[in-house]
C-alpha cells in the first residue's frame, strides 16, 4: 500500500487549470523528487497534500488523494490533524520572530504538550533531527531570525519534525541557501528518509539524482513521466522529459 | 539647476524645522515662568486658574475613548486583513467608510455628537457624550494602522504555523498579533495624540465644566478645551502658556512613545 495515492486529481484556481489527471503512488520511506520548469504545477501539487491550497481562493479540486487509504479532501477529515501528519518546509526560511526554543515548541503546543520536561525533550530530540542541535544547542534562548539563513532552515526542519510527522513536503528546501548548507540539508534528507516518508520539489536536477529515489517531471500541469529515478535520468520514456534533464528545453 | 533644488531642500527642512522649534520655544519661553503650584491645585478657581481638574478630565476622557475605540477599531482591523475575503464588496465598504471618516473636518464630528448624543440621547454635555464622539473620530486611525501592522506581517509565518496544523486563532494570537503589536500601538498612541489636541470635536459635546468629572454623565474639560476658553476669555493670557507648556511636554512625550515602537516595528520584520 502507498502511503500517499493521487488518483484522476485535477486543481483549478478559479479558471486556470493548473494540474491535470494527476495519478501517482508515493511510497513509505522514500523520497520523491518533483522536477520540471518554473509554473508547470510542482508547489501546487505540493501544497494540495497537506491542503495547504484550502487558504487559497478560488482553488477547486476534484479526484481523490489518499493518505494511508483515506481521502484527505472528505468533508469531516482534521484539516490540523492532517496538517500535523503531513509536515512542510518552505522555499524560503520562515522561523517564527521568537526563540530557537520557542520555534521548535510551537508546533507540540498547539498540539497539547505542556510539560516542561516534555518539551525539552521534544525540542532537543527535533534539533538533532534537523541536525543542528551541536550548533545551537547554548543559544536555545536566541531568537531565531539572528542565526544564518541555512540554520534557519534546519530550524525550519527541525520545527516541522516536532509534530512528529508522517510525511515531509519540502518546496525548493535549498534554493535560498549556499552550497555549503545545501549539502548539509541534502545529507540531512538522507537520513530522514528512514523515519519519514519525503516529497520534496528541486529546480537542480542534480539534487534530484542525488538525493531521491522516485522522480516525477512536470509539464504544463501534468506529470509527464514518473518512476524510478536512476531508471528516468538514464533512460527517459518520454522525448520531453529527455529534453527537459539534457537541458535542451526552453 | 541641482544647485538650486539643493538649496531649496534645505530652506525647506530648516524652515520646518525653525518653525517647529520656534512654535516649542516660544511657548516653553512664555509659559514656564508661569506655572505655579497654585495652578495644580484641587478645585479650579478664578484667582488659581489650576488646570488640575483638567488634567484629570483629559485622562479621563483618553481612558474611555481607548476603552471603546480600541476593541472596535481593532477587531475591524483584524476583521479586514485576517478574515475578510479580499475585494469582497463589505471589505470596500467598510474601507469607503473608514477613508470618509477621517477626512470629516472635527467640528463637524462635534456637531454630530451635540445633536445625537447630547440633545437626541438626551446625554448632555457629559464625558459619556464626549467619548463617544471623538471614539468615533478616532476610529479610522485605529482600523488604518491595525490593517497596515498586520499587512505587514510577512504570509510566509502564517502559512509556517498553518502548516504545522495551528488553527486561525492560534496562528493570529501567537505569530500575527506579537509581530503586528507596535505597529497597532503607534496608531493607538496617534489617537491618544488626537483626542488630546482636541477642541472643536468636544466643546459642545464634552462641555467645558471647570470641575473634576464625577462619572460619566458630568461635563468636564480637558486640557486644550481648557487653554481654548481661557484665552478666548482673555482674562489669564500667561495661565494659558503655563497649560500650553503641559499640553506640549505631554504631545512630544507621546509622539516620541509612537516613533520608538514604530522603529521597533520595521527591525521586527
Ligand atoms: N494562488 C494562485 N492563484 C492563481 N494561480 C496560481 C496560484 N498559484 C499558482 N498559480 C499558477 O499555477 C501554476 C503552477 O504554479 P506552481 O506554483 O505550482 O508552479 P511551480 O511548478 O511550483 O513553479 P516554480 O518552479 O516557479 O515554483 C502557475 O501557472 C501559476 O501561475
Ligand atoms: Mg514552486
């Protein structure tokens, strides 16, 4: 059984029809690499798996997305139940303007845990996860907009991880951060990927080979091919999806 | 041509300039040298001229008008920005209405206020009469300034904390509110400001009593009201300096308060 099943999903914001027939089976503990060009549907097809789209207006969708066999978009699912599930990190950093420690607590507060002892606990076991406990760990106090934009990052990691997810979506996770933190983040994938199911969307088609074990490339609002990566960079079904990873598209 | 436009920008700046502190120091000059300890005593007389009730009547008067423009101005920010759907037809309206609002000239707020509150709720001329009437005027800066706080307030912390599956009132009250808070007390100090330097909305609304108000359906007078009548009464010209001198101390101070948490504002961001 997959752990996320997309099945006949078609997403318009109001008129626009941004994703088109979308099927695709996303299984446990793996990563799976979301490629294409700039508008072609990746953060929207993203967004729909947390139902981060509910905030925006006009977004319609039919078909069906299940996680673990269960519809997401039915009418009486916990939208912060499912939320809570299915962790996200953003494009670009967004701690909270408050403390390191705080950051990390927002997200088991809002779930219930008051226990200082709980919450230390939660706190430091999510920063190792985003491994940055060791670089931080004597600036719990500090606010979280004073430390580097690839901590923050990690932060941001670290933040989504307190929940203690099922799933993490990650947007372009890297693109606003130098190579250096980059390869921290994508080490840091790797070894997430034992406990966490990841969906994560890349611009470098060299993160994607490097890091991911499933690639879906989008076009135009549909997945054009989707299967292993190794097999899909090597040997590409598709003319487009071949001229897309040669580099001799648009 | 630079030259000129050069020299232009600086007589400009140092005129404005000059003329503030001209404004400052000449009343500072002429009035300090008249502030007595007879003028800050209990009760107002002929022969004390104490500006003490009117001091009170002021306080009095901010309190209750923070008291109802806040949660309204407030909640109609945050109604607007946070709830509302954007460039749906209540959102233009109450935008309409708001802008409207704070072009009105204050005397006419106060002749509002004279015929509805005082004559058609047969209110008087009472602090519940004045509050409500400068409430109203102050409430456009109010809803102004919460939209433009929590505007300013980047999407990306609300959507980082919708994410981590917090509901709208945990998102607003724990990211949004902290983020937006100095900028929506600037605007509130702005208000305090107005309601201070105001006469010509409270004359006929707030009455200009000389005793210290003794609840809400008494008249009273605050302290620009106070300055007003006694010079246009002509009798205590230096008194006047001496309550201008207060006024002024009290305005700079709170104008200087809403600088601070301004700046605070743009480094939070
Ligand atoms: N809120 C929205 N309202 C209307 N149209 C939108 C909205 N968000 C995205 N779109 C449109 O949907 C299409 C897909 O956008 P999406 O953000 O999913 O692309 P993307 O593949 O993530 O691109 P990028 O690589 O630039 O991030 C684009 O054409 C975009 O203009
Ligand atoms: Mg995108």
């Amino acid at each position: 059984m997959s752990k996320i099943s997309i099945k006949k999903m078609d997403l318009y914001y109001t008129d626009f029809h941004a994703l088109k027939n979308i099927n695709m089976e996303i299984q446990a503990n793996e990563i799976t690499a979301f490629i294409g060009p700039s508008g072609c549907g990746k953060s929207t097809l993203l967004k729909s798996l947390n139902r981060m789209n509910d905030l925006v207006e006009g977004c319609r969708i039919s078909g069906d997305i299940l996680l673990d066999d269960e519809d997401i978009y039915d009418n009486d699912y916990d939208v912060n139940l499912l939320r809570k599930r299915v962790g996200m990190v953003f494009q670009s950093p967004n701690p909270f303007p408050m403390s390191i420690y705080d950051n990390i607590a927002y997200g088991p507060r809002t779930h219930g845990i008051k226990s200082k002892a709980k919450l230390d606990e939660i706190v430091e076991k999510s920063l190792r996860g985003g491994a940055i406990w060791d670089e931080i760990k004597d600036d719990l106090k500090k606010n979280a907009l004073r430390v580097s934009g690839g901590q923050q990052q990690r932060i941001c990691i670290a933040r989504a991880l307190a929940v203690d997810p099922e799933v993490l979506l990650m947007d372009e996770p890297t693109s606003a951060l130098d190579p250096i933190s980059t390869a921290k983040i994508e080490d840091l994938v790797q070894e997430l990927k034992k406990k966490y199911t990841i969906v994560m969307v890349t611009h470098n088609m060299q993160q994607a080979t490097r890091v991911s074990d499933k690639t879906a490339f989008f076009l135009t609002g549909e997945v054009i091919e989707f299967g292993n990566t190794e097999a899909m960079f090597s040997m590409p079904q598709d003319k487009r999806t071949e001229d897309y990873i040669t580099g001799r598209f648009g | 041509m630079s030259r000129i436009t050069r020299f232009a920008v600086k007589l400009s700046a140092f005129l404005t300039f000059g003329i503030l502190f001209f404004i400052i120091g000449y009343i500072l000059l002429k009035g300090i040298p008249y502030i007595k300890p007879s003028m800050f005593e209990f009760e107002y007389t002929t022969n004390n001229v104490s500006m003490f009730p009117a001091i009170v009547a002021t306080i009095l008067l901010v309190g209750l008008t923070l008291l109802v423009a806040t949660p309204i101005g407030v909640f109609t920010g945050f109604y607007l920005v946070e709830y509302a759907k954007k460039g749906s037809k209540l959102v233009e309206l109450i935008r309409i209405a708001t802008e409207t609002l704070s072009g009105i000239p204050s005397i006419v707020y106060g002749l509002f206020g004279m015929l509805f509150f005082v004559i058609k709720l047969k209110f008087q001329y009472s602090l519940l009469a004045g509050t409500l009437t400068v409430s109203i005027m102050v409430l456009p800066l109010i809803i102004r300034s919460t939209e433009e706080a929590l505007m300013s307030v980047g999407n990306g912390l609300r959507e980082g904390s919708f994410a981590l599956g917090a509901g709208k009132l945990r998102t607003i009250f724990r990211v949004v509110l902290p983020v937006a808070m100095p900028g929506i007390l600037s605007g509130l100090i702005l208000s305090i400001g107005r309601v201070i330097g105001e006469t010509a909305a409270l004359m006929y609304t707030l009455g200009t009593a000389t005793k210290i108000p003794d609840g809400l359906f008494s008249s009273g007078r605050t302290l620009a009201l106070h300055m007003y009548i006694l010079s246009s009464e002509g009798m205590h010209v230096n008194e006047v300096y001496a309550t201008g001198v207060i006024l002024v101390i009290i305005v700079l101070l709170l104008n200087g308060l809403s600088t601070y948490l301004g700046n605070k504002l743009t480094k939070g961001r």
